[in-house]
C-alpha cells in the first residue's frame, strides 16, 4: 500500500489539448477537434491521484474559461491544486493535436504555465513528498525552467527523489547546447529517468535504443526506461537491462506515455524494483487510460 503521507509532487504544464476526432489523418487534413485535459504534467498529477498517490501539482492557468476547466477538472481528480495558480496576463496554454497510434502531429500555444516563476512556490511545495517530477517540455520556457531546476535542486538537497521524463524537442527549444547542459543537470539528480526512442534519438542521434539508455545514465541518472513505442520499453538500471514487452492495444498514443509513467511511478512508491515496475505497468497502461479519458 501507497504511504499516504508521502506526496508526489509534480511541476510543469497543464494544458487544453485539442485531438482531432478523425483518426490517423495528418493534422493539416483534420477538420474536428475535441477537448480535452492536456499536457505531460498535468496528465501525471491526474493519473497518480487517480491511482491513490497524494499529487501535488505546481503550475499556473490563465483566468478564462479554458483555466476554469482545467482547474475545475484537475481538482476533481483528487490532484491537490493549491499550487496550481492562476494568472489574469497569460491566456491558457494549449495544443492541437492529431489522434493516432503512432507519435502525433502537434502544435502548441505557450500560455500561463511558462510564466510560474519561484515567487509562486511557497515553501511547503516540497512537505511530505517521496517524488517530485518533471519534462522537458516544462523547461523549455523562462522563467518556469529556472523555477524547475532551483526546485529540484532542492528536493534533491532534502533526499526527495526526482523523476524526470526529458521530451525535449528543437522547434521548442532551439538552443541544443543550453538545452542539452539543463537536461544533463537534472539527470544528474534523477532517481528514474523516462525518455522516449524519439526524445534520445533528437538529443544523441541515430545509436542503438541500449546506447542511447546509457548516455543518460552516464549523465548520472539513476534508472532509465527508454519507451519504444509499439515495441515496449527498455529498462536500464544498476541491476542490468531488461525488455518490457507491450500489453494490450492501445486506441490512442496521447497521454499513453504519461499513463505509463505514472504506474511505473505508483509501482516504485509499492517498493517494486525498476523491471517489475515497468511490466506492472505495461499490463494496466490500457485500463487506466481508459478510464481518465476527459471530453
């Protein structure tokens, strides 16, 4: 059983996604568009609450209508929104995406979060947390990045364990060097690192999923699970490298990375190791998106 007195505290985006309702169609061919509770962090604050864990989740919405959803939503699923605040200059962020199995077509609309700095984390962000937890998409803004570092370094400071899914992309973040340089920082304070075949294969090139697995952890992350796609995960860690095979069909890619992370998440908070982790949460992956899908 979940310690309820240990939270897990996530810091990044919230945001609108809207999917198309045609799918497998390119983005530029989608005509239909449907609602939903979006972005990375977002997506794991719900799933972890969701799944029992005590979520605690820092970021910020505009003060529209697109905010009072998703704060309304977010606070529905149980997610402890006293840090998720709220601001009257930045609109909401958002995302129009494609719905597909495979990896989608996306274009986002960078609003309130990006504008959290660290005058807006007070001080008991970090009470009772076992895990905090961030992306890279979070860090591609100023001054959000700084406030997500200045944050880690802390949790780390007080043996929080951080976790880390480093989904950096170019057209979001040009800078590669400076990107590259934060990214390594924080796998140097990352217990559980979760980059995707696409994440690695952006920052390091065309190299063997297992190569790619060990740049991070030569940057000093603890374990990571490199997702694969269709094809699984790869586990690497002190105890050696394993192959998590995928369970189940999945109808749609989005959130599909978030949903399995956050079991992978909930399954360490049970003290199972990295690969039993993983498997547990390969076989649930399908029924718990299924049952957070948000319209």
């Amino acid at each position: 059983m979940v310690d309820e007195k240990k939270a897990v505290c996530i810091i990044g985006e919230v945001l609108v996604d809207f999917v198309s309702t045609e799918a497998e169609v390119p983005l530029k061919d989608c005509t239909s568009f449907r609602r939903q509770v979006g972005g990375s962090c977002a997506n794991v604050a719900r799933f972890m609450a969701a799944l029992g864990s005590t979520s605690r989740f820092v970021s910020a919405v505009g003060k529209d209508g697109l905010g009072d959803f998703l704060y309304e939503y977010m606070e529905s699923c149980g997610v402890d929104c006293k840090h998720l605040n709220r601001f009257d200059f930045s609109p909401t962020s958002s995302v129009v995406v494609n719905k597909t199995s495979a990896t989608p077509q996306y274009v986002p609309y960078i609003g309130a979060h990006s504008c959290l700095d660290e005058t807006h984390v007070t001080d008991d962000v970090l009470e009772n947390a076992a895990i905090v937890h961030t992306n890279g998409f979070s860090l591609a803004c100023e001054p959000l990045r700084s406030t997500i570092v200045k944050l880690l370094r802390k949790a780390h400071e007080k043996g929080v364990q951080v976790s880390f899914d480093p989904n950096w992309r170019e057209r979001l973040w040009p800078q590669r060097e400076e990107a590259k340089a934060v990214i390594k920082e924080i796998a140097s304070l990352s217990s559980w690192m979760k980059p995707s075949l696409d994440d690695a294969q952006e920052l390091f090139g065309e190299l063997p999923p297992e190569e790619l697995a060990q740049k991070y952890r030569q940057w000093g992350a603890k374990t990571v699970v490199l997702t694969l796609g269709a094809k699984g995960s790869l586990v690497v860690c002190d105890e050696g490298t394993f192959e998590v095979l995928p369970k189940g069909k999945l109808k749609c890619a989005t959130g599909a990375g978030d949903a399995f992370w956050s079991l992978f998440l909930h399954n360490t908070l049970l003290r199972k190791n990295p690969k039993e982790a993983a498997e547990t949460a390969s076989a649930e992956i399908v029924n718990l998106l299924e049952s957070q899908t948000v319209s």
